[in-house]
C-alpha cells in the first residue's frame, strides 16, 4: 500500500495569512488525526483536504500497487524503484489527459522508459 498526499498551496488561506506553513501544518495535523481515528485504513481510503476557509484543497488517498508498479515488483525491482516507474507512468497518463502527447506516443515513451530502467539494472536483458 502506498499513502499519497496532494495539496494545493496556491490559495487565499496559504497566502493571506503570511505564514502558508501554519496552514499546510494545520491540514496535515487535522488528517492525522483523521487517519490515527480510523486505523483500518485500506487501499481506495480518500480523504478530502481542506483549508481553514473550507475549501477542498488536495486529498489523501491510499493505493494498492497496481499496473506498473506490480509489473515491477514481480520483476524484482524494490519498493522505492518500483514506485517511482509507477510515478513516471502517471505522469505520462497526465500529459495524455492535459494532451500533451497522444497516447500512442506516451506509451512509446513508456516502453522505452521501462526497457532501459529494466537494462540499466539487471532486471531486463539489452535489446540486439
């Protein structure tokens, strides 16, 4: 399982105050206590984030390895490697959603992406 925070700092409540670091400790201690009264936590939890004037600023949520990052873990890459393709892989859906690339094209990138992590660490063999 993996636990990701998002959150959006560009706001009036991060801004206005002078002081965006009481407001991001302040969200982050009310989704602590949060998560600390609810231990049974388990991939698809989402908890939405919010500021002190009541707007939904990011989210927490806790996921299950999935996709490529499984694919990763199966071929022996460790936790940290394996999510960090799984990062680059969702960078890649983002473009293809903000339609910076197509998707054939991002899943071109992929393939090369992953082959060459693969050859750089022992987990693939080199091509030709």
């Amino acid at each position: 399982m993996k636990a990701v925070i998002n959150i959006n700092m560009d706001n009036a409540a991060f801004q206005d105050t002078g002081m965006p670091g009481r407001e991001l400790g302040r969200i982050l201690t009310e989704a602590a206590t949060k998560v600390y009264l609810n231990p049974d936590i388990k991939p698809g939890f989402s908890l939405p984030l919010r500021d002190m004037n009541g707007n939904k600023v990011g989210e927490l949520a806790v996921k299950k390895p999935m996709g490529t990052v499984k694919m990763c873990l199966d071929l022996g890459y460790t936790a940290e490697q394996s999510d960090l393709v799984g990062d680059i892989d969702e960078l890649f859906e983002k473009a293809i959603k903000l339609k910076l690339i197509s998707g054939d094209d991002a899943q071109r990138l992929g393939q090369i992406c992953g082959q060459m992590c693969g050859e750089y660490t022992g987990k693939l063999k080199k091509k030709g």
